[in-house]
C-alpha cells in the first residue's frame, strides 16, 4: 500500500497566519480639554467615555490600557478636574488601523446631594453624552471592594435610560481574593440588575481584565462600525 507523504509543516501553512489577531494600542496621547462643544476636538472619530466616582481607578485604567504612565492623571484631589479630557488613540489588528477617542468624564459621587432626581455631574456632561453622535460605549467603572454605591446607581440607572451601552468594569480586583471577587462580582450585578458574568473585573496594577476590555473596544471598531 502505497504511503501518503504529509509534509509536517503542511497544517501550518494553510492555517490562516494571524487566526485570532488581538486589538494592540499603538499610541496614544492627550488631545483636549473640553466644557463646551466648540472646544470638542475637531476629528469626527469614534469615543469611547469613561465614567465613575472620584478615586475609583479611571486614570490607571487609562494609563493601563494605553500603557502609558502618565497618560490621564492619577488624582491625589478627587473631583478636581471638571472637564472632558479627549485621548486619541492608534490601535491594530492583524494589518489594519483605527483611530478612537478616550473621552475621560470628570468622577461622580463628591458633589452636594442637593438636586434631588439628576445626577451630580455638570450640565456639560449630560450634553455631551447625550448628543455626541460618535460615542459608541460608556465604561462605567465601580470599585469592586464594595457594593455599588447611590450615585453609581444613579448614573447607571440614567444612562440606560438614555439609551446609552454602558459595560460596567470593577477595579482594583487585585485588593481581593478570587471567592470574594465572585461575590462582589454579583452583588453589583444583582444591585444593577445586570445578567451574571456581565461585568469585567479589572486590575491595573495586574492586568486582570486589560484584554477583555480591548476586546469590548474591538467589537466596537471592528464588528459594530460606522
Ligand atoms: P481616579 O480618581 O478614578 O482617576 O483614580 P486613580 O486612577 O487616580 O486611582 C485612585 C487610587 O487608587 C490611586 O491611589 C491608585 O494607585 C489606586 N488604584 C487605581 N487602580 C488600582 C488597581 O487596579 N489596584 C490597586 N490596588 N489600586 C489601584
């Protein structure tokens, strides 16, 4: 009988070279600060918005995902800033580029609960969420060592009735144990009525998470686009 000869590297060749490219960053850097649309910066690009309460971890998880030190500010004053900060962004996969924005929000959760049903966030925000045309996703990041807090419920609750996609992230998943990260897991997830294994746990000290949410930011330019 006669033997087929196999060439041994014949599965590799024909395997596609790149089967699951992953979404790289290439650069990133600060564009604009902005309270008013005539200061958004010119480019109609897609954004991508982070929001969350003073200290929760937004700048890390910036400066993570971009890795990029000193990109977003690691605040020592919660609250401080009160602007919309834009970031664009370089990314690829396999051979192909996009340019996105980082729109980082001023944190929630330090202003006086004085009006009653809005959120605490300047006027300009709201504007800005609701009528930017090109913001694709809002990252609402929650600290994951304790249950969602009022305004995180707050401004979770107004987004959605925006309409606006939101992907909840839990930072600082590094600060807990794997049992009790599941646990807090799904009391937010519960508090938010969120279907389970919906949010992303994250850690910029470690890393945990950077590429689930690459590969939300993926979706968007790759799979969702305009
Ligand atoms: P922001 O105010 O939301 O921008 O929060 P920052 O990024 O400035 O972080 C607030 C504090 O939390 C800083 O002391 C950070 O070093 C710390 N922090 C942020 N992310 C993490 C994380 O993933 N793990 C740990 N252990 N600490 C973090």
């Amino acid at each position: 009988m006669k033997e087929e000869l196999q060439d041994p590297s014949s599965k590799e060749q024909t395997a596609p070279l790149t089967p699951n490219p992953e979404i790289e960053v290439l650069s990133a850097q600060y564009i604009a600060s902005a309270v008013r649309e005539d200061q958004y910066p010119p480019e109609k690009l897609i954004e991508i918005a982070f929001v969350g309460r003073s200290n929760v971890g937004k700048s890390s998880l910036i400066n993570s995902l971009c890795r990029r030190r000193g990109l977003a500010r690691i605040s020592s004053t919660p609250g401080k800033t009160q602007t919309l900060n834009f970031y664009q962004l370089e990314v690829r996969r396999a051979i192909e580029r996009r340019q996105l924005f980082f729109v980082d929000l001023p944190g929630y959760g330090y202003a006086k609960r004085s009006q009653k049903k809005r959120t605490s966030w300047g006027q300009f925000i709201e504007t800005y969420l609701t009528e930017s045309q090109q913001l694709k996703m809002i990252f609402q990041l929650i600290d994951i060592r304790h249950p969602a807090m009022e305004s995180d419920l707050q401004v979770y609750d107004w987004l959605i009735k925006c309409g606006l996609p939101v992907q909840v992230i839990a930072t600082k998943a590094d600060k807990l144990t794997k049992m009790a990260i599941i646990k807090q897991l799904q009391l937010i997830e519960r508090q938010l009525n969120i279907s389970q294994g919906q949010v992303i746990k994250y850690s910029s000290q470690k890393g945990i998470g950077r590429q689930e949410v690459l590969d939300v930011i993926d979706h968007i330019l790759y799979y969702k686009n305009m």
